[in-house]
C-alpha cells in the first residue's frame, strides 16, 4: 500500500463548482475532474466536489433579457452556499456567466479559477497572437473579455460576423446545452471557424463549455483548439493537487 492510500480519510482540498449552466457541461465537468484526480491520486481516489447546480431556464431567461442584475443575485446566494460548505476553490463552468460572477468574486477569499486564464496561457505559450471566439452572443461581444486575453496575455479576439454569431448562438441554446449534436450544426460551426481562418485567425477558442461536444481538436488538422472546459478543468486540477 503507498503512503497516500495509507492515510485515511485522504486530506485533499474540496472542489466547489458553480453548475447548471448547462447540465451538459455540468456533467463532463464533474466526469473530467474525477477521472484527472485519480490518474494522478489512483486507486480508487477522486475528488471532493461540491455543485452548487442552478435551473437553466433561470439563466436562459436572464441571458435572453439582458437581466444581469437578477443573474448576479441568483448566482451570489450560490456562491455563499458554497462559501458554507468551506470549499477551498470555486470555479463556475460557464463562460458566458462570468460576466456576473468574476465580480461577484471580487474581495472574497476563496480562490477563484477564471476560465479565460488558463485558456490564454495556453494561447500564450503556443505564439499565436491573433485568435478566433466562438461562444453566446453575450461572449462573442464581450468587450471586457476582449481586454482581458489582450491586457493579460497580449492575444488579439476576433469574433464571427452578425449573421454567424447567431448561427452559432442558437446553436448552442437550442441543442448543445440539451445534448443534441447534430451533423448539419457541426458542418455549420466548421464552416464558421474556416471563415475566421481565412479572415487572419490562427487559432480558435471554444468559448462555450458545450461546443466540445460538436468541435474539437480532431476537425482542424494544423490549426490550434483552444478548448475552455478541458483547460479550465486542468487549471482547478493543478489547483487541488498543489501543495
């Protein structure tokens, strides 16, 4: 027996997620962590986790009626419930809503792993300077996010034009978030990130935790995928491991 496993219960640092946004992501978010803690714990060790799980027909609403406001309340009263289950680490597993939460984590001192960080260290370390952002609507114009891969990371975003953001808005809110993958939807995605190649990106961020599902690394033979739920989760797992 090593000396890890001989030390029960296993002394480890608890996980507090911020889910629901989807349920899809939710679920590879909690399936990924675990999997990733026990390639480097093993045996039968994972992770302590501990979801705080919202109903996305509340941030549906929120996202589509511009009531951010109402989403920050929502999201804080998740984030304290957290605070009181004493995690050690929040992460939220939806880009679109750290429009509310990044700030909604200011002053606290629970760590907080923000998930364009980790996304534009990888950018970074690959040399590319000029990179495409497919996501919601909300993300797609998100001028903070904007300024933030380029203040912090010296990455330049560009974004699809006004009929494409749509394509790939809908997408994601009509079947990505409920699972449905659809042949047509991937060519259409595929179609969109080639059009941004042309335009001068060398590389594309799949800035919504679901698009994984559809795209990844495998469509694009010489073109770098930035994938913000795998980088996201290894960033929260370089977190729980570190002494």
């Amino acid at each position: 027996m090593n000396e890890i496993s001989s030390q029960r219960p296993l002394r480890q640092k608890t996980i507090g997620i911020l889910g629901g946004m989807s349920n899809q992501a939710t679920g590879e978010y909690y399936r990924m962590l675990n999997e990733q803690l026990n390639q480097h714990l093993g045996g039968w060790d994972n992770g302590e986790i501990i979801i705080a799980s919202v109903n996305f027909g509340n941030i549906q609403s929120f996202v589509r009626e511009d009531r951010w406001d109402e989403a920050a309340a929502y999201l804080e009263d998740k984030i304290l419930r957290l605070e009181a289950a004493r995690v050690d680490v929040i992460a939220c597993v939806s880009n679109t809503m750290h429009r509310v939460v990044e700030p909604a984590m200011v002053g606290r001192t629970t760590p907080f792993i923000h998930i364009a960080d980790p996304t534009g260290e990888a950018i970074r370390k690959a040399g590319i300077g000029r990179v495409a952002l497919l996501g919601t609507m909300p993300v797609m114009q998100s001028e903070a996010l904007r300024k933030r891969y380029r203040e912090k990371f010296g990455v330049e975003v560009i974004v699809p034009n006004e009929t494409d953001k749509e394509i790939v808005d809908r997408i994601i809110f009509d079947e990505l978030v409920r699972g449905d993958l659809r042949p047509e939807s991937k060519a259409e995605y595929l179609r969109v990130v080639e059009a941004l190649r042309a335009d001068g990106a060398e590389g594309v961020i799949l800035g919504c935790t679901e698009i994984f599902l559809l795209i990844n690394q495998s469509d694009f033979r010489d073109f770098p995928v930035f994938d913000t739920t795998a980088l996201h989760i290894q960033a929260i797992v370089d977190f729980a491991l570190a002494k």
